[in-house]
C-alpha cells in the first residue's frame, strides 16, 4: 500500500476507529474526511451506494466497505506490517468467529441492554451479559484476543473495551462489572493503554457528551 | 497425516450446502452427519456452544463454526486447487463484502416470504426483490460473481437457488420474469458438479418450507 488512501469516517464511530486503528498498527498515511450522517456527502453516497455508512477506504480511487472486510484488506495489502491477522488458517477462522460475534451478536445485545427500558432492558441485560461471557471466556490467561499483542478481535472488540464504559456511564446500566468480568475488565484497562489504540480513541467526555445528547432525543 | 474432516450439518439449510459445495469443489473427502435441530447432539452443543447452529466443520478434532468462515478456511487450507477466493487484495475485498450482503438480507428477506401475511408479506416481497435486483447489478455481465470463474460470492448465494421454488410459491413472483439474470446465473452454476450434487431438489425444499409455515403461522 502507499499511493492515495482516504477514510470517510465519524469521530465518535466505533467501527471508524477499527479501520484508523488498522492504518495506524501498520504506519500508513491517509487522508480523514469527517461524515456527517445527518447530511451524508455525495462521496459517501458514491463510495458506498449499498449500505451508505461509514467505515469506507477509498485506495487509489477504490472503495471498499464494512469495517471487517477493510480490516482485511489493509492486513492483506501490508503483509510486512504488523499482523492483524494470525498467519495460521485455524487461528484466523477463529479471530473471524470472535469478531463477527461482536458485531453480529454483542452490539445488538448491549445497544438493547443500554437504551431499552423496562421488562425488555431486564431481558436485554441478561442476554448481554451471557454473551459478554462468551468473550471472558475466550480471553482464558491471554493479555489480548490475540495474544500478546492486539489482533483484529481486539480492535473489534473496541466497542466493549471502551465504548461501552461510556454507554454504561450515561444510560446507568451495568453490564461488564470487575467482578462478573475480571478477565475482559483487565483486558480493557490494557487495551486503552496500549500504544496506537490510546493515541487514536476519540476523548471520553467528548463521546459521553454526545452520548447524554442523543439520550435526549430518543 | 490422515485429514479427518466431518461435517455437522441439516440437509436443507442453504448455510451447510455452501460448506459442501467448498468441499466438493476442492475434492475433500469428510464424513456428513446430519442434526436434528429439534433434539441437537452433544456433538454440536460441545463444538459451536456459542450459536449452537449448523454447519460446524470439523477437522482434525477442531470446529470451525459459520459457513463463510469455514468456505475461507477450506479455500486456505486446501489451496493447491480450484481457488474460491480472488488472488487480488481488492477483489477479495469486494468478494467478502458481496457475501456479507447475501448473508446479511437474502435469509431474513427471504424468510418473511412465508413467515408473514398481508401488508407485511407486501413490504416483504418488496424487499426481496430490491434485494435480488441489487445482486442482479452486481453480476453484470459476468458468467460468475467472481468474474470468469465460479468464486466466494457464488458459493455464498447460490445455494439459495434451491429455495427459489418456496421463495416464488410464498412470495407470489416468478424469479424467471423478475430476474432472469439471476436464474441464468444459478443455472450456469448447476452445470457444476459441486452444485448440482449439493442442492437438493426444489420440491423437496418447498415441501419442507411448507411444513414450516404451517407451523410458524399455527395454520
């Protein structure tokens, strides 16, 4: 890779920060173009006619979409960079597994336990947190998903290691407490800590701010 | 070493068949075992006790569980023939993203066909067809999804060729006068041995749908 490398993006989207997370781990320039999703650029329409969101990387004039797919593609177009993928297929069968369960299975689950109310929140919660237990149990004695350094699980995991502290924070909901999740509790602390991750998430108050606005107009 | 390579699978679901047309494609000798959903075997709550869903392939004593996944795992592992997946970094991109869309609307659009009545079925039939019309484009004039060989994508929708039947009896349509492009499509791709040995028979297909239905809306 090299050449013309643009992301369209939001600030506050966890799925953004993945692929900015990706183009960081492997040292490659690109160009941040802020989306507003209230008014979605003609760019974006273009780049995207399918599903019209953000993620997108548009390399040398080719788009490609779905945060995942991406991540693939920067691992597959940088193969001397760091490893987002592990090399061996069984153990990249099993960070594809693990990521498609956050975004299939997780983010549904936790947007339903934060933001519903009433009976459907209880049941929410309690399918979240089963499915939470999924991923503690994963992490087994690792310091990440993937090993000893962060892999694609991990940076698709950062909805629960870090955005999900804010939701939790602004709705009230508890979902990934120490002692129920100690393992993925520890996993978060090192996850935010660790180099290109803590220099590219968004600022805590700035996602809590924007969180406790769109609280209000639901 | 002996490759031990068994299949935990259901023999109408659209997810398994794609598992077994990667299977046949690359030659892979496994052993098929077929779960009844309703009474699920140790087997396959101990290997996918997260979804606890078919397909689940299993080699050596290690599942792969999500049939995308595993058609990627096979294609890797067995890469001395017949290749699924494009070589090109940008073409494997769109590949992977055409599947995800198979995967993430033709089921549940498809399944509303004969899952619901009235003004909801309308919305559905809609839907689907917007669906199928979008693939539609996206095929062009290629022989393949995946250009001039039968690829990733392919495998990923083709086996819902065998629920066009059921789609088109619930759904009130002809999938031949909407999307001719399509049907010309899955026809090419019968001609394939791994596919027409794979897909079971569309009467029976729309047999077991019915069956289903009946169920589902308590009739």
């Amino acid at each position: 890779m090299g050449e013309e490398v643009v992301v369209f993006d939001v600030w506050v989207n966890p799925y953004s920060r993945r692929v900015e997370t990706a183009m960081r781990l492997k040292g490659v320039p690109y160009r941040y173009i802020e989306e507003d999703l209230g008014n979605k650029s003609p760019l974006l329409l273009k780049y995207n006619p399918i599903h019209e969101k953000v993620p997108v990387l548009v390399h040398n004039g080719n788009p490609i979409a779905e945060s995942l797919v991406i991540l693939e593609y920067i691992d597959e177009t940088r193969p001397q960079g760091f490893p987002i993928l592990p090399r061996d297929p069984y153990e990249r069968a099993t960070a594809r597994f693990w990521s498609k369960f956050i975004d299939d299975k997780c983010m549904p689950a936790i947007t339903q336990a934060c933001w519903d109310e009433g009976e459907a929140s209880d049941k929410a919660v309690e399918e979240a947190t089963e499915l939470l237990m999924f991923l503690e149990n994963e992490l087994k004695e690792k310091r990440f998903f993937g090993g000893e350094r962060i892999g694609m699980v991990d940076i698709a995991a950062n909805i629960v290691g870090f955005w999900l502290g804010t939701i939790e924070e602004v709705t009230g909901v508890e979902l990934m407490t120490r002692d129920k999740f100690p393992k993925l509790s520890n996993w978060s602390i090192e996850f935010v800590r660790s180099n290109v991750i803590k220099e590219n998430l968004p600022p805590r108050e700035g996602v809590i701010s924007y969180l406790r606005k769109k609280r209000l107009t639901r | 070493m002996a490759e031990e390579v068994v299949l935990l699978d259901f023999w109408v679901s659209m997810f398994g068949m794609r598992v077994r047309v990667a299977l046949a494609e690359k030659g892979i000798k496994y052993e098929y075992r077929e779960e009844d959903l309703r009474n699920k075997s140790d087997l396959l709550l101990q290997m996918n006790p997260v979804h606890k869903k078919i397909p689940v392939l299993i080699h050596n004593g290690k599942p792969i569980c999500e049939s995308l996944i595993i058609v990627q795992y096979i294609d890797e592992v067995w890469n001395d023939k017949s290749p699924l997946l494009p070589s090109d970094p940008y073409k494997r991109a769109q590949a992977r993203f055409w599947a995800d869309f198979v995967d993430k609307k033709v089921y549940e659009s498809g399944r509303k066909l004969w899952t619901t009545k009235g003004e909801e079925h309308g919305a559905a039939k809609k839907e689907f067809l917007e669906i199928l019309k979008t693939l539609e484009e996206e095929l062009g004039e290629k022989p393949y999804f995946g250009g001039e060989t039968f690829g990733f994508v392919d495998v990923a929708f083709v086996t819902f060729y065998s629920w066009f039947n059921a789609f088109e009896t619930f759904g009130e349509f002809s999938m031949e006068a909407e999307h001719p492009k399509i049907i010309a499509w899955a026809k090419r791709c019968m001609q394939k041995e791994s596919v027409a040995k794979t897909l079971p028979d569309q009467q029976k297909v729309y047999e077991f749908v019915l069956g289903m239905r009946k169920r589902f809306l308590g009739e």
